[in-house]
C-alpha cells in the first residue's frame, strides 16, 4: 500500500481519505482551507482496492 499523509495545520481533526488529484477531494479541501479547518489528507489506493481493507 502507498500511502501518503499531506497535514494542513497544527492539530488536524478531520481525516479525509482519498486521491488529491480527484476533483471532488479538490472541492473539500477548497472548502476546508476556506473555513480554515484543519485536516489530515491520506492518499489511498482506490484502483487497488485499498478503500476496502481494514
């Protein structure tokens, strides 16, 4: 698995999963930074079906 973390700000306590290149995740980080809220973002696998491990 290849996974990347990319943490805006001191304490994030939002957790958004994802590809940061998706335009969707593009929206909620536009709207996060917007709001300047915090978050973590972890790139996953969606192709590889990283999404459905636990």
């Amino acid at each position: 698995t290849s996974t990347k973390n990319i943490i805006m700000g001191n304490k994030p306590q939002i957790i958004l999963y994802g590809l940061a290149t998706s335009t969707c995740i593009q929206r909620v980080i536009a709207t996060l930074a917007e709001k300047q809220l915090n978050f973590k973002l972890t790139s996953i696998d969606v192709a590889g079906g990283e999404h459905k491990v636990r």
